[in-house]
C-alpha cells in the first residue's frame, strides 16, 4: 500500500486523500488512544456536576465552611456554570477552527482544572459562584475542541457510536460522583467543612492524569491540510497506517477518493455564520432543537435531583448519592447499548424515536409523581428508563452538529449550538428548577417534568423530518468543506457535487 502524497495543484492549492485514507482504518490501538486521552475527559465533567448536585444540601448546612444555600448551589451556582460553558464553548470554538485542535483541547483542560483547584478552596459564596463559572468555561470549550478532533480522526463506520459512547461517559463520572459524595459526605470520616473540598481536589488529580495522556493525541490531518499544513498531515496518517499495518499484520486496502482544496490560514466568523445559516438553515433548525431540548431535561433535573429527594422523600443528604448512581449508570448503558444502531439502523430513526421515547416516558412519570404513586425507588426506576433513551439522543445531538456542516465550521458549529440551545434550556432550567423543587409543591414539579418531556418530543418531531443520514458517510461527503477548490471534483452528497450547497438541506 502506497499513500499518494498532496501534489500541489496550484499555489495554495492541494488535492489529498487523507479523508479517504482516515476513513478506511481498521480500529486500532491508535483510536483507542485518542478515546482515552479526548473521551475520558466527559468523566471528569459528569463527576463535576453531580458531585455539586449532591453536595449541595451539605454546602448550606452550618459548619460547612460557607454561607450558601441548597437552592443557591442548585440554581445560581448551576446556571453559573452552564452560563460559563455557553462562553467557553463559542471563545475556545473560535480559536479551535482558527489554531487548530490539539492546542485548545490542551489550554481548555488546564483551565478546568485550575478553576477546580480553586472551587475547593471556596471561603465564601462569591468566590464559588466566579470559580463555578470558570470551571464551566473550561468545560464548554473542551465540548467544542474535542467533539470536532474526535469526529475528524475516527472512521466513518465507527463514528456514530464512538461518539455516542464517548459523550455518554459523562455518566461515568456521574456514577463515581454520586458514590464518592457518599463517602465524602459522612461526618465519620471527613469533617463538614472538609469532604467537599476533598472531592474537587480529586477531580484535579484525575484531569492531571488525562491531560498527561492527551499529550499524544495528534492534531487533526483535516485541519492541517486546510490550514496550509499538507505535508504534516500527509506524514501524520503515513505513520499511522504503517502502526496499524504491524498491528494488524496485512497491508491496508488502497484508498479511494480524493479532495482538491484551496488552503488557507483562517476562516471568517461571518463566513462560517452565513453558511451555517443561509447555505444549512433546515440544519440549524435541527441542531437548534435536539440541543434545546436535551439541555433543558439534563441541566434541569440532575441539578435539582437530590433536592427531590429530600424535599419529597425524606432522602438524608448523604444517601441520594446511591440514587444518583443508579440514575448515572442508566445514562451510560444507553448509549453503550444503542450507539451502534446510530451507524447501523441510521440517525434519523434513532434520534427521533430517543427523544420521542425518552419524551413520553417522561410524561408518564410526571402522571405518576402527580398522584403520589411514586417513592423513591420507584421515581429512581423510571428515571432511569427515561435516561436510559435521553442520554442516548443528547449524546446525538453532539454528533449530529459536529458532522453535518462543513468542516472549517466545526468547532464553531458545535460551540454555537451547545450555547445557544444550553443557555435557552441549561440557564433557564436550573433557575425555574430550583424555584418549583424547593417550594415542596408536587404540581410545580410535575410541570417542570412536564416542560422537559414536551421540548424532547418537540426535537423528536424535528429530527423525524430533518435528521441527515449521515451513518457510515464521510465527512467531506455529508458537507462540502468551504475550502473546496472551484470546479474540482469535490466531495460528493447532499452539497453537490460543484461543492455548493444546497440551500433547502
């Protein structure tokens, strides 16, 4: 097997065919690594959220070290952080399509981790609240950063469920956070105003640990050969394939298919708007949804979860970790179970019906909860069922707008869309939350229940007339880069073959 290098079709111009040649890899000990050091990130931020949510009856007791109340951890400090990853995401997105992947994945770690360092250090309610924020905005642009490498770097066949199970891994974290706010929580073992800033302090050492991994992670060929880099990402995928050709012991399969494209060093901000916009508004629409909807259900309700059950159970604060857990671990088996269905049966069928399913059955709880034919077990049972769907068809909604607009606009793409659609449903949601679940009125918890079960089905609906089928397709082939050279032969698709696209898709 012999990889044809970039020839250079004109001054800053290149044909390649590094996407086909990234695209037909076997699943190697390379992709895993790039799992490890990108995906396992999301742990740190499931640990993060539930960690907070658990502590936050024991943050407002006396003794803990701060004046703060329950609903003010739950709420305030909750929308703080959304309200930093709305920012960090579209900040650290820009600067990701503009330098590159590698270099941002890197910056917005170091950044969650110092605001995390300093979250344990907390001595009063401000300093919370401004380094909640910060650690939000770590983690927003870890979204935008990291969704575009992976995407980029793993094979079409694989991408739909790599994806999936790699956003869905935040619900690992969830689980570990919900069992170590136990541990961290009984006074017999840590003092009030101790165990809580234990557990931050972990969660520093464990982004160390990831952080010294990603160091490996390459930077992405497609962006190199865009951004005037060719020969680095054609010198980049030569080394991989001969790695997996030992690994694998038989030669790669040739690749087929080419891309001439016009490099460039960056890309405007009113380009990317307008052709996210004008060129895909049926796109826009449906990321707009599935992130709406999804943002609204999740930043709501696992904010507020262990406050439901001590409001309306009597759970002790130091018990609704167990619960959580068992919440968490629904999360992750989802989309564990489900994700290959996303490359197999095909995205449009399997993101409309985890939203509608997850919608529904969401409905159903609410019914259930307003008559008081629910415990805590039983609530705890059918959050799970209904996560079980919703975590599978939030995890889509990352993979669907990281793959369906043009690869120059990746980044800013999803950093757009997780804003807009966290800010509409993940700054709202815990406020209005926080209100209905601390005033012990069963009617306002059913409506906010209500609210996230009717935005799920909503984006069911869209995505059962919008949804791309983008399962097993290149990249190139399911948006034409902008950078596609004039009258070249150009990936192919729902763009055209000139490389257009097509305004109504």
């Amino acid at each position: 097997m012999t990889p044809s290098a970039p020839v250079p079709a004109a001054t800053g111009t290149v044909t390649t065919d590094v996407p086909s040649r990234l695209d037909r890899l076997p699943w190697s000990r390379w992709h895993w690594m790039i799992v490890i050091g990108l995906g396992t990130v999301w742990i740190l931020d499931g640990l993060e959220v539930t960690t907070v949510g658990n502590i936050a009856s024991r943050l407002s007791e006396d003794g803990s070290g701060l004046s703060i109340s329950s609903a003010q951890v739950t709420g305030v400090a909750a929308a703080l952080y959304v309200a930093g990853a709305c920012a960090g995401a579209l900040f650290f997105g820009w600067l990701t399509d503009r330098y590159g992947r590698k270099k941002l994945f890197m910056v917005t770690l170091v950044v969650y981790l110092g605001a995390t360092a300093m979250t344990a250090l907390s001595f009063d309610a401000w300093w919370f609240f401004t380094f909640r924020f910060l650690t939000g905005f770590g983690i927003g642009g870890e979204y935008a950063a990291i969704n575009s490498a992976i995407d980029e770097l793993i094979p079409a066949k694989f991408r739909g469920r790599v994806d999936l199970i790699i956003n869905g891994s935040y619900w690992l974290g969830a689980v570990g956070g919900a069992l170590l706010s136990i541990v961290m929580l009984n006074t017999d073992i840590f003092p009030k105003d101790l165990g809580w800033r234990l557990t931050f302090a972990l969660g520093v050492v464990l982004g160390l640990v990831v952080l010294l991994v990603r160091r490996h992670v390459p930077e992405s060929p497609r962006w190199q050969f865009i951004h005037g880099r060719g020969e680095e990402a054609d010198a980049l995928v030569t080394s991989v394939e001969r790695d997996i050709e030992r690994e694998k012991g038989r030669p790669l399969p040739r690749a087929e298919g080419e891309i001439t494209i016009e490099q460039r060093k960056s890309i405007g901000f009113g380009l990317i708007a307008r052709t996210v916009f004008r060129s895909y508004p049926k796109r826009a629409v449906l990321g707009l949804s599935l992130f709406i909807g999804q943002a609204f259900l999740y930043n709501a309700i696992t904010f507020g979860f262990g406050a439901i059950l001590t409001t309306f159970y009597d759970v002790p604060s130091g018990g609704t970790g167990y619960y959580f857990a068992v919440i968490a671990a629904g999360n992750f088996i989802g989309p564990l179970l489900l994700g290959k269905l996303f490359d197999t049966v095909g995205r449009r069928v399997m993101i409309s019906s985890t939203y509608l399913l997850s919608g529904v059955l969401l409905f159903g709880t609410a019914w259930l909860f307003d008559r008081g034919s629910l415990s805590a077990v039983t609530l705890t049972a059918c959050w799970c069922v209904v996560l079980f769907f919703a975590s599978a068809g939030a995890s889509s909604a990352y993979l669907t707008v990281s793959e369906i607009f043009p690869m120059e606009t990746r980044a800013m793409a999803i950093a757009f869309f997780y804003a807009l659609g966290t800010a509409a449903g993940g700054i709202s949601g815990p406020l209005v939350f926080a209100d209905l679940t601390s005033s012990g009125v069963v009617g306002d918890t059913v409506l906010a229940f209500q609210i996230g079960a009717g935005l799920m089905c909503a984006a069911g609906l869209v995505a059962v007339f919008l949804a791309v089928n983008a399962e097993g397709r290149s990249l190139e082939d399911i948006a034409t880069p902008l950078s596609v050279s004039s009258g070249a032969s150009g990936a192919s698709g729902e763009t055209g073959r000139s490389g257009t696209p097509n305004p109504m898709i």
